[in-house]
C-alpha cells in the first residue's frame, strides 16, 4: 500500500480524526502518515513550501491565490466527479466550500467549518447581541480577545463588516473612518500593552476555560472542543454592527491535494468517507473534529453533547466574509496585523494605520515579483 504524508496544524480539532480515520474499520483502508505543525505557521507558512513535502495539505482559505500562483495544489475538480462536487457544494454550511473556489477551480474540501463568534464563561452572563451591548459588558466583567497574529486585523474586518463595510471590493481596503470606528471599539478589549503570551484563539479559550480566565469575548474563532471542558465555555452568534450584520471572518480548513503525485483509489475513497455526510455527523465530531456539513451542524446529538455550540452560531457562519485571497493575501493579513497591533499598543493614528494597510493591500495586489516586497 502506498504510503502518503499529510500536514496538518497542532489542535485536537485540526489533528485527531485525521489520525484516528487512518485505523477505523469503517474508513477506507490508507496509509497516511499526518505530521502537525504550530497554528501560526498553518496561518502564514507559504503553501508552495509545505506542498513540496507532503502529498495533503490542510489549510485555509486565503492560501489559496497562491497556491494558485506557484502550482501548489491540484484542481479537485480533475480528481472527483463532477456529481460528487455538487454533493460537497450543496451539504457545506455556510459559504466554506466557496472559500475554496477561485479561478473556476475547486482546490480544497472543508472538512471543517468555522467563524468568528462569541463565547463567555457563564450561564449568567448575557449573550450581546450588538457590539454596542458588548463594549457595555466589557465593563462589568473581564473580556478580551485574541491578540497575536492576525487576529486583531481579522477581529478589525469583521467589525467593519457588521457596520456595512466590505473590505477590498473599492480601491482602498477600508476608509479612515472605517477604522476609526473599528479601532474604537477594539480599545474595549484590548489592554494598553500586549502580554508576553501567545493569545492566539487557543490561547485565549484557554485562559477562558480557568477559573480566573476572561469571562467574556465577542469576537474569536469557534473551538467545539472547550464546550466539553470541566468548566464548559458557551458560544453564540457574533454581535451585529450598525448595518444589522453579524460581521465575521469565515475560518475552518480544507484538505488539499499537492501537485507532488497522482492520488490513487485508496486515497481518494478515504477523503470521500471524511467528507461524508455520516463520518462527519459521528466519526468527526466523536474525535473532537468541528465538521463542514451542515447536517452535523442541525443534528440534535451532536448540538446536545456541545451545548448547542452550532446551533447557537448557525447564523454567524451563514453570513460569514471570506477574506482577501489572491496571491499577495498571507503577506497583506501579516502587514495590516502588524500595522492594527501598531494602531493600539504603539500609538500610532488611525491616519497613519489607514494609510499603512491600503498601501500594503495596493502592493499585495500587484503582479507577484513585486507583490512580495511587503514586510
């Protein structure tokens, strides 16, 4: 039996099935061996390096302009009939299976679906349903959100998002009052200096899930996994902004195919029982897997083992933004979170952050040998 190499990233979520289906009985029978990798590199690694050495990639969606670019990736759509594609594009919640569509192609299928939501730690904290409610919780109990990566950036598009903005589509990324307002509102959950930690999403729900952690924030990616720790955290929609919008980054991986070898039947049928609508209803979600279809996201055994963590983001996920994914997009995400940290830790001026990421988006989206000039 051939043997193939996977990449994946460093969470239960991301890791487990995907080495639990390799020994299943029900699983077609294939030898992958899966190696993981930090969840900073699974959101900046350059794709091109990672398919040089492995056969299937887990990623997400703003990989793929690139993966594009540099012939990383083979189209799904050569590999899987075209029936079986209309299978996968009808059963995906939310807008993750189009995540993965650029250029005609279909380059990934996700296994897993995810958005930004809210999460406290409390029966008896009230789930906000606009950020103005949740800038007025910020003040009775302690909240945060994610600060490392692009996080902070991430949590600033999808504020500008829920207040009617739709980041890229004119010729600059956002206005300056676009961010003004964004920044203003971040102040609310960011301290005055960064913490010495790595408050990555993971981070952060861990810290939620102590005793003395945060007890409230109103914008990170959703982990069905801390639904299910001693002191269970509980997840709802994102709040809504100005424009009535529940403002989101769509997150959630897809699973790839590198342009290393031709996937064989073993292969093949193994990805087809992942992405089944039963393996992910019961194999996923038993090994601590967050599925992409929607039937696991409505089925009332897997809402009841995760306090009702789907249904109470269902909506979140509906109206989720995909973000920038052309070739320049990891480079721009990196620049315009290093330029947001600057906006709130340095003291830079919402002039200056808005200037700051409209140039590096403008350069992000020219042609690749002077796209990559962005630091």
């Amino acid at each position: 039996m051939t043997v193939w190499t996977g990449l994946t990233w460093d969470h239960p979520r991301g890791y487990q099935a995907l080495r639990a289906a390799t020994a299943h009985p029900d699983a077609p029978a294939c030898d992958i061996r899966w190696d993981i990798q930090p969840l900073e590199g699974f959101e900046s690694a350059p794709i091109a390096e990672t398919a040089r050495h492995y056969d299937l990639v887990v990623l997400d969606h703003p990989h793929i302009g690139e993966a594009i670019e540099t012939g990383a990736l083979q189209p799904l759509d050569d590999i899987f009939t075209a029936a079986e594609l209309a299978t996968w594009r009808a059963e995906t919640v939310g807008p993750s299976l189009r995540s993965y569509e650029m250029a005609g192609r279909l380059w990934a299928v996700p296994l897993d679906a995810a958005t930004q939501v809210s999460v406290r730690g409390d029966t008896g904290i009230p789930v906000p349903q606009t950020w103005a409610q949740a800038v007025e919780l910020s003040g009775e109990v302690a909240a945060a959100v994610p600060t490392s990566g692009p996080h902070l950036f991430l949590t600033l598009c999808g504020i500008a998002v829920a207040d009617g903005a739709s980041p890229g589509d004119d010729d600059i990324f956002l206005g300056e009052a676009e961010f003004g307002a964004a920044v203003e509102m971040l102040r609310h959950f960011v301290p005055d200096r960064p913490g010495d930690g790595n408050d990555n999403p993971i981070a952060l729900l861990e810290r939620m899930s102590a005793a003395d952690g945060p007890q409230y924030c109103p914008h990170v990616y959703g982990y069905v996994n801390y639904t299910r720790r001693p002191r269970p955290l509980l997840f709802g929609d994102a709040p809504r902004g100005r424009a009535g919008r529940r403002g989101s980054v769509l997150g959630g991986t897809g699973i790839a195919f590198s342009g290393r070898g031709t996937p064989d039947a073993a292969l093949l049928d193994h990805v087809r029982w992942l992405m089944s609508a039963a393996a992910q209803r019961r194999f996923v979600t038993a090994e601590e897997g967050q599925p992409g279809v929607r039937s696991a996201w409505e089925d009332d055994t897997v809402n009841a083992a995760s306090h009702d963590f789907y249904r109470a983001t269902r909506a979140t996920i509906e109206d989720a933004w995909i973000r920038p994914r052309h070739a320049g997009a990891i480079a721009f995400q990196n620049a315009g979170a290093a330029a947001v940290r600057a906006c709130l830790f340095d003291h830079h001026d919402i002039r200056r952050l808005t200037r700051e990421v409209n140039e590096s988006f403008e350069i992000s989206l020219r042609p690749a040998t002077t796209a990559r000039t962005i630091s």
